[in-house]
C-alpha cells in the first residue's frame, strides 16, 4: 500500500475551502480547464468515427488487462532480447530502492527528470535525496513545482494554478536577477538553468505513457522535447512504469496516441512523440548505453479481477479533471499529491484502502460528465458510486451518516414513522430548521416547499 498518496480524512475538504475562497486560483483553474475541454471537444469533432475509435481503444485496454501477466512476460522478454533490463518493485519504497541502486551503482550525482505521475507515486525525488543524489524536473511546470516545494495540481498541466509572476519570483530567485513575468523571458531562464542539466546529468528519469509488449518499445509523449532529451544524452536511462501501462502491438499504440493527445492538450498530436527501442546499438550516434525499465505494481494487483479493473484502463489524458464540476473548482491538490480529479477519486482509495482516502469517493456530484470524456470509455461515475457501497459495506463512513441512514430507514420502514416525520418535515420547513451535517448542504440551496397536504391525505376519486 502506498502511504505516500493516503489522506487524512476531512483534508478534502479544508484544502478545498481554502481554494474556493481564492478568487485568483478561481480564475487560473476556470480559464486553463476550459480551453483544455474546448480544445478536446474541437480534436474530437474533427475525429472519425470517435465512438469507434474510443470502443477499440478500451477493448485493447481491457485484452491487456485480461491477460497482464501475459503481456508483461512478452514485454520483459522484449526488452531483453534488445539489451535492456526489467525490474519489479511491489511497493514504491521497493521502487525507489531500485532506482536509487541503479543510480549509486554508476556512481550518479544528478539525476534528470522528464514528468511522470508514475515517479511522484513512488516518491521517487525524496529518496534520491536521501541518497545525497540531486534530481532535477526538467518539464517547465514541473521544474517550476520543485522549486516551490509543491506537487503537481493536474496530471498534465501540473503548474496550472501558478501566475507567470510567482514564476517570475522564483526563477529570479535562482538567476539572482530579476527575470521580467513575460513568457519569453520565462522559457528564455529555465532553457538557461536546464541545459546544463542535460548535458551534465548521469542518469536520465522519464515515464512512459505506454509501451510495446510485442516490440518492448517505450513511449512518450511531450511538448517541450526535455522527454527527449532525458532518455537520449545521459548514458544511462531509467523508465518508471506502471505495470498495466502495456499495448499489445504497435498497431495497438497508435489508436492510443491518436486518442491520447486529443483528449489531454486537443492536439492531434503533441510535438513530441518518442518511441524508445533498447539502449544504443552499435553504430548508433545517440541513446544510452544503458536501459533500465522499471515496473511499479504498488496495489495494481490488487485489482485485477474485481468490479474495478476497467480502471487500469486509464491512459491518463486528464480529461476527466477538465469536465468535472468538483475538480473545475477544488484544483487538484485536495485531492492529494498525485492523482487528481475523477480519476484519482477511483485510483487513489484504489490503491491505498478506503480508510486512508475516505473523502474521495465523495468529491463528485455523480453528474457523468467524466464518464462522457473518458477516451476510453471507463464508466468514472459508476466506479464512484461503487466505491461508496463498499464504504458502507466496509463501516468506513463517517460514524454520524452511517446513524442517520439507520435512523432514516427505521423512520420509514413503517407507516407510523413514516407519516411521522414526514408530517414533522412540513411543519419544520417554514422555520427555515435544517440542522446539523444538513445545515451546510441547504445553505445556498432552494428547498421545494412540501405541499400543505399530503398525496396521501387527499380525496380520492
Ligand atoms: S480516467 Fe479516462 S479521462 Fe480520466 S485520465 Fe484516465 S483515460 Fe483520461
């Protein structure tokens, strides 16, 4: 289990709070989100037969899932065959153990870092420190996060909250200059600090939206090339993976790719897209000489056959998060440190156990807006509304709404209770009186006016 992603309950919703009353976070959220849904209604629509390609994307999802075991057997082997090493890790401790290993072993200082979620879940940065080996995020927002000591908002525009003067504040900071809040001036500083980055790191860190069982080949997608970058001037390359990130063939990549942009950026597709085969091979003039893939499974198993494989689906394209009514307003660090918005609704207690994630299952109105975004079709909401049942199932609900739905159905299982309280709801209702948990969810709301007299008691005939 992964502590490094568990909740203290309630910390939804006080993070939230703390976003909803900050009118600028307000704004940058509204406005990123929007243009991001706009951009992938546009990219959809200019889509043939988007249904049919989304049914194929989620039935080659889910052959994979059905046989995972199967296909990472071929992809090791793959890889292998091409002169790359495959590592497991159960845990993200186990992980990060690996990497740090591979690190020390070729005697790495720096560490270059292209974005994956797959590395935030491990707390991969915190224990190459510990090792005394510095990482660096060389994607823009990324690096922009690590400066601030803050963790990403959104899968895939992490630092979406940030205004390009607080940017400008702390690339000034690294400069000790002031660097004008002006984009160019911005992109100009952080290509400065980075480059030498990738011309000095020793190993390269990079994640990968989706790999080749029958090839073992890796990709990435990026828009800034530091992807790239990574994975080609260190000599020694490592790919963090999650173990159900595999496609049968390449045939198979490109139905993802060619949903996968669309969905995330609107783009047909992003301006980078690499596909790594092996380590360098004799006679090649660039790539590392050394391949380490690394596959995390850290609760993945765990949900190989139930009610919720259909969520080792995902392809994190993050369109669910721009849809969302609770995400367009909450941002994404409430939900935690690394998966935000519906999907990390489902994946987070997914992973970690419904104690140490119990606000997520409720941060969704349960509208199925996700669901309709979702570029490969997994039912977002449904999922959500299992994982409530299972909260009640498991006593993980709050002790006062597990009374008051006992109270309730007592109420109502007979005649007497029900007229009851239903005659004590309509005197109550003028008085404006709903009390306890109930106060907060009428505030702001317009109650129906009970009727002055029951269906029940009319006349009939
Ligand atoms: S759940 Fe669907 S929409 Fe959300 S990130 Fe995953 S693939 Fe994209």
């Amino acid at each position: 289990m992964s502590s490094k992603l568990s909740q203290e309950p309630g910390s939804f919703r006080v993070i939230a709070r703390g976003k909803l009353g900050d009118a600028r976070i307000q704004g940058a959220l509204d406005l990123s989100v929007t243009r991001l849904r706009d951009l992938r209604l546009d990219a959809w629509s200019g889509l043939e037969d988007v249904e049919g390609l989304r049914e194929r994307a989620h039935e080659l999802r889910m052959r994979v899932v059905d046989d995972l075991e199967g296909y990472l057997g071929q992809f090791q082997r793959s890889v292998e065959g091409l002169g790359g090493h495959v590592h497991r890790a159960r845990t993200p401790e186990e992980a990060s153990a690996l990497i740090v290993a591979i690190c020390e072993r070729r005697g790495a200082k720096l560490v270059a870092k292209s974005k994956s979620m797959a590395t935030e879940e491990i707390g991969l940065n915190g224990a190459l420190e510990a090792a005394g080996i510095r990482p660096v995020e060389t994607d823009l927002g990324e690096y922009i996060l690590q400066l601030g000591g803050e963790h990403p908002v959104h899968i895939i525009a992490p630092a979406i909250e940030k205004t390009r003067e607080q940017v400008a504040e702390l690339f000034s900071a690294i400069e000790g200059r002031e660097v004008p809040a002006e984009l160019e001036a911005l992109t100009a500083s952080a290509r400065r600090q980075l480059r030498e980055v990738f011309l000095t790191a020793d190993v390269g860190v990079t994640g990968c939206n989706m790999a080749v069982a029958e090839t073992g080949t890796v990709a990435f997608v990026s828009n800034e090339g530091n992807a790239r970058l990574v994975s080609s001037l260190p000599p020694c390359h490592v790919v963090v993976m999650g173990m159900e990130r595999l496609v049968p063939t390449l045939d198979d990549l490109s139905v993802i790719l060619r949903l996968l942009a669309r969905s995330a950026t609107g783009q047909k597709l992003t301006s980078y897209t690499t596909l790594i085969t092996g380590p360098r091979r004799e006679g090649e003039t660039d790539g590392p000489e050394e391949l380490h893939v690394v596959i995390i499974d850290n609760g993945r198993t765990n949900l190989l056959h139930g009610r919720y494989r259909e969520m080792l689906a995902c392809i994190r394209c993050g369109a669910c998060l721009n849809v969302c009514p609770v995400f367009r307003k909450t941002g994404g660090a409430a939900y935690g440190p690394v998966y935000s918005g519906p999907m990390g609704a489902v994946l987070v207690p997914l992973y970690v156990g419904l104690g140490n994630a119990p606000d997520l299952p409720h941060a969704s109105s349960l509208c199925g807006a996700c669901t309709e975004a979702c570029p490969v079709k997994i039912p977002l909401h449904e999922l959500l509304l299992d994982l409530r049942r299972d909260m009640v199932d498991q006593g993980v609900s709050p002790r006062w709404e597990r009374a008051a739905f006992t109270l309730w159905s007592l109420a109502w299982s007979t005649p007497l209770g029900y007229r009851l309280t239903t005659t004590l709801a309509r005197l109550a209702q003028p008085l404006g009186a709903v009390v306890g948990p109930g106060r907060l969810w009428a505030a702001g709301r317009g109650l129906p006016a009970f009727a002055r007299r029951r269906y029940r008691d009319r006349p009939r005939g």
